[in-house]
C-alpha cells in the first residue's frame, strides 16, 4: 500500500490564511479596531494596532474601556468563527476562495460579556488570545486575555456566553 | 469642597466630547446630571459585526455603554471628574436594528469611598425592547477627599 504525498505546505498555509481572511474581511468593525490576526497552526493572536482614536483618557493618557472590550470580543468571536470553520475547511468540504460575507456561515451571536480592567491599556499595541473553555451545538463558553508589553502580565481579560449557529442553514 | 451641580454636569460634558473614541463612533452627550448619562451613536456602517445583516457589533454598544457607566459616575454629586472601569458586564438581549441609532441610559446608583456601582440600558428606536443591559464597577475618586482625578 501506497501512501499519499503529503500536502505541499504552501498549499496548506494557503487554505488556512484564506480562511482567515474570509473571516475577518467579512466583519467591517475589525477594520474599523485595526485589529489583525497572527496564526500559527490553528492558534490565532489577535493585534490591536495601536491608532489615536483608540483613547479613553487623552490625560493620562490610556486606551478606551470601549476599544478594550471591543478588541477581546472581536477576539472571541473570530476564535469560535476559526474553530467552527476548521474542519470543513481541512477535509475539503468547503473551499476557502469561495467563502464571501454571503456565503459565510452565520457567526455565533454574543450573549454576554463580561469585561475585567486589570490596569489602564497604554497607548502602543495590544496582543489577544482566546481559550474555548465548553463548546456544544448551541452555547460556547470563551475566556480572552490581553496583554501589551508582557505575556504575563494582562491589561485585561474577559468571559463570554455564545449562542452558536445553527448547522442546518 | 463642593463644585455646583451645573459646573459638574459642564466639566463632564467637556470630558466627554474630547475622548477620542467616543468622537470616532460619533457619540453625543444627550444628558448628564446626578449620576444619570444619556448618551447616543449612530448606526454606521463601519460598525458592522454581522456581514450578513447590517447589524453593529456588540463591541461598539459595549463601548457606548462603558462611556455612558463613565459619564454617569463622574456627574455623582459625590464623586470628583476622574474615573475607571473595573468591570462591566454586558448582557445582549436582541439584535440592534439596522440604519438605527442606539441611546443609553446609565445610572450609578451606589457609591462607596472608592468603588461606583452602574447599570445601564441600551435601546434603538424601539423604547419597549432593550437591544442591551449592563453593569459594572467604577473607580471614584471623592469630592473633598484631597486626590487627584
């Protein structure tokens, strides 16, 4: 028996990069953050680059509680909306260059969100990254936590409640 | 030391129209006083979080309720300019309707000497069905207690 070549990896990064992007070029608000996402494997960091607007308090001066909670939301979702599209995508049931906002599977819908300022965000980038902690059909359950200068020490982190779409349509 | 009511409500006004974020989601100070805000944003496309329906992100209607949780704090009688979020908890009860303008309605309704207690509400032009409720904990810094803002 014969096995089969394994996938050029340019073929690979091609498929999982083009995914992405469907993703995030279908949400015009991660436009509107300026947050992009670094993947390595299925492990996405998201990036809130840092722009002027993103301020709360122009005195001290720091990023805005709303930017904050915007960026790990985005987070979260995209981390479920990647996670959901995986396997389709990797077993070759659905092809990425076809993916648009209209073709996308519909994204999973916040329920709630909770917030933690751990300190005031500093006017430089973020880096973000979400844990699915419970996913069934219907609920996912999502902790992000966000940093700038260390990993380990957050600025903030975050627990959300997702309703998932529905697989029939 | 006190500030008058109608200072308070001016110097929180003018706070509030200078946050840089709040400018670019077009946000308006509708009303402001004894630890009430109201304030509102309207819809924009670039605020969309659901490609298919046209819907605002939960992101931007957690930010508008974070700036009105804020801007009720720091209008407390008690409480001096200067403030911070702790936490805030945003619950989403609907999908805000397309092209609408989103209005909330914050309330601190406790205030210890360092913590301030928030909850608000989020509508479209629908006023019977919340589109969004939240809560959260502020910092306060006390009128008269001597610290900076």
């Amino acid at each position: 028996m014969t096995r089969r070549p394994p996938e050029p990896v340019a073929v690979i990064k091609q498929r999982r990069d083009r995914t992405l992007a469907a993703l995030v070029g279908a949400v015009p608000y991660i436009g509107f953050l300026g947050v992009s996402f670094d993947r390595r494997g299925d492990e996405l960091t998201a990036v809130l680059n840092y722009d002027d607007k993103l301020i709360g308090n122009p005195l001290l001066p720091a990023l805005h509680g709303g930017a904050i909670a915007s960026f790990l939301e985005v987070t979260a979702i995209m981390e479920l909306s990647f996670n959901m599209l995986w396997d389709d995508v990797e077993e070759g049931r659905i092809d990425p260059d076809r993916l648009t906002p209209e073709t996308l599977p519909r994204l999973p819908k916040t329920i709630d969100f909770t917030v933690d300022y751990l300190r005031s965000g500093l006017p430089r980038d973020a880096y973000a990254r979400a844990r699915v902690n419970r996913q069934g059909r219907r609920y996912a359950s999502v902790h992000v936590e966000a940093w700038q200068d260390q990993r380990q020490r957050l600025f903030a982190q975050a627990t959300g409640h997702f309703l998932m779409p529905s697989r029939d349509g | 030391m006190t500030t008058h009511p109608e200072d308070k409500a001016r110097i929180a006004r003018q706070f509030i129209e200078a946050i840089p974020f709040s400018r670019a989601l077009q946000m308006r100070l509708e009303e402001i006083g004894n630890g009430v805000a109201v304030i509102s944003m309207p819809w924009s496309d670039a605020l969309v979080g659901d490609p298919r329906g046209g819907v605002i992100h939960g992101g931007a209607v957690s930010a508008l309720m974070d700036t009105c949780g804020g801007a009720a704090v720091m209008s407390h009688p008690e409480a001096l300019a200067g403030t911070a979020t702790i936490d805030l908890r945003i619950d989403y009860m609907r999908a805000a309707a397309p092209g609408e303008r989103i209005t909330a309605r914050a309330e601190c309704y406790h205030l210890t000497r360092s913590v301030a207690f928030v909850r608000a509400t989020a509508w479209d032009a629908d006023e019977d069905r919340p589109v969004a409720t939240a809560t959260g904990a502020f910092t306060v810094a006390r009128a008269g207690a001597g610290g900076t803002a």
